[in-house]
C-alpha cells in the first residue's frame, strides 16, 4: 500500500465505471493499494480517494482510468 502525503493534490481524470459508463472524476488521493472489492471481483491495482463532487471516499481501479486530464 502506498500512502499519499496531505499536499492537497487534487486528480482530474476521465473513469469507466463498472457499468461501463465514462465520467469525469476531480478526487483527493488518499493511498494506492493492490486487491479486489465488490465491484472489481478480481485484484488488481486501485486508487482510494475523495470524490470531491460526491463528498465520499471511493476506490478507482487503476485499469478503468481512461486518460488523466
């Protein structure tokens, strides 16, 4: 697991859910961490992070980012 320092680095970059759809996505990242989760049954390499447009903690698998903007 990799721990990112409280520098405020906010990420933009575009994301393909688990269904299938694309968004854009603006996040603080937390820690990038190997493993599987609900959505993404198989391991694999995510970024935990603060969705700044939702309020909430959420895990991004490294795979589905489509470009970082």
């Amino acid at each position: 697991m990799i721990t990112m320092k409280s520098n405020k680095e906010n990420l933009k970059f575009e994301y393909k859910n688990w269904e299938g759809k694309n968004a854009v996505r603006k996040v603080e990242p937390i820690k990038i961490w190997f493993g599987k989760t609900q959505w993404h049954p198989k391991n694999q390499w995510f970024l935990k992070a603060k969705d700044l447009d939702k309020n909430e903690e959420r895990d991004f698998a490294l795979r589905d980012v489509v470009k970082f903007l």
